[in-house]
C-alpha cells in the first residue's frame, strides 16, 4: 500500500467534501430559486468529486469505505484547506470563497489531469467539466455583486477583506506534496500561482473590488488544525452514522 499516495488522495477528496457540506446549506436558502438550484447542484458535484477520490483511495487501503473515510474519522484528520470549511455567512461571502477555490480548482485539475497516477488523472478529467461551470458561476456573481450597488459591493468587499488571509494556503507545498511532484503523482501549486493571481486580478478588476493590504496568512488546515466552526460542522455532517454506525443503506 503507497501510504503517500493515499494520503494525498484522502486531502484532495477532503477538499471536496467540505466545501460540498457547506454549499449544502444553501438548499431552500438561496437568494431565489433558480439559484437555490444551482448552488444544491454545485453542491453535488463536489460530493461526486469527493466520492470519486474516497472510492480510489478505497482500492489503494481496503480497510475502509468511502463512507468509512467522510463520517468515521475525528475533524482534526481531516487535511482540506482552511478557505473551503468557512462558514456561508451570507451569499456574497459564498461567492468569494468559492471564486477564490474555483479558480484555484480549475487550474489544479488541468494540471492533475497530466498525472502518472492515471486514477488521478481520470478524477481530473471528469470533474475540470463541472469546476469550469462551478467557475463561471462565481465569477459571474462576483461581478455582478461588485459592480452593481453601494451595497453588494460593500458585502463582496468586505468578504474578500475576510477570506483573502486563508489563499495563500492553497499554494503551500507540504513534504507530503513534495514527494508527490518528485513521483510525477501530485501537482506543483506554485507553478500556476501567477496563472491564478492574474485570473483573481481580472475578474475583481471588473467587479470594482480590491485586495486588502498587509495581510497576515493563516494556514494549518493540510496538517489539521481548522477553524472553530469546523468541529461542529462536521459533527452534524457525521451526525447520523455515529449515532446509527451499524445501519445499512
């Protein structure tokens, strides 16, 4: 069993999963009701995309399931990044933390998509079709946020003056990631973090909106320290296999 290889898979499914857990919060609670849709599929695709990893990493350790892997281990073994467990808070926040993973997702998995790792490879190319849409949504509503009233654009500001701190986490090599670019597994984040930056530059360009200066970055998530609100929202998240751990679906 490659240990590395699994671990690495598990952090790319946990990203997925969490963020999928959090847009799930918006079914029945979206501004209307063609976008209460939209963020329940995005939603969606994020739980596809998380069952694909968990289902690869099933056949590297077959120990455990992939529902083993989401609602059996404790938060703090959990490897996502810090951005994608934020709490909703409101839709332009949302919006922004979600652009700012988007952008960063879709640029990941054209480069996983090169993978020696062909699972990996395959999972990239299957999802990069769903984050392209994922991408044209939050990019659209950003813009249509920033530009549009003193209001909205005081909310997608003030969201971005909050979620910028947790960014620079997204292109932080770990060894474990190390060792997965020197196998030709992994992807190097920071050969495409110019590509990103000047994708964020453009679109907050055009929504009006502007980077905060002299930001501390705050990073932990890969190694397993979160934010305080990730406990709970994976207790809820887990709430019914704990309580029912022998049930059959």
């Amino acid at each position: 069993m490659d240990k590395n290889l699994l671990k690495y898979t598990i952090r790319l499914g946990d990203n997925c999963l969490v963020l999928g857990q959090r847009m799930s919060m918006w079914c029945s609670n979206g501004p209307t009701l063609e976008e209460d849709i939209a963020l329940a599929n995005i939603s969606l695709d994020l739980f596809g995309q998380a069952t694909s990893f968990y289902s690869f990493a099933e056949k590297i350790d077959t120990k455990n399931s992939p529902d083993d892997i989401a609602f059996k281990r404790d938060a703090d073994n959990f490897s996502n990044c810090l951005i994608v467990e934020l709490d909703n808070k409101n839709f332009g926040f949302t919006i922004v933390r979600n652009f700012f993973f988007d952008c960063f997702q879709f640029l990941f998995y054209e480069r996983l998509k090169k993978s020696n790792c062909q699972s990996l490879s395959d999972i990239a190319y299957k999802s990069i079709k769903e984050v392209k849409y994922h991408l044209r949504h939050s990019t659209n509503w950003l813009i249509r946020l920033g530009d549009g009233t003193n209001e909205s654009n005081s909310i997608v500001q003030n969201a971005l003056n909050e979620i910028w701190k947790y960014t620079d986490e997204l292109f932080v090599l770990d060894d474990l990631d190390q060792i997965m670019i020197r196998d030709n597994v992994g992807v190097n984040t920071l050969e495409f973090k110019s590509e990103w930056k000047n994708l964020v530059d453009k679109s907050l360009a055009d929504a009006k909106i502007k980077f905060p200066k002299d930001t501390k970055m705050v990073y932990g998530g890969k190694q397993g320290r979160h934010t305080n609100s990730f406990k709970e929202l994976i207790s809820e998240m887990q709430s019914i296999t704990r309580k029912y751990s022998d049930a059959k679906w």
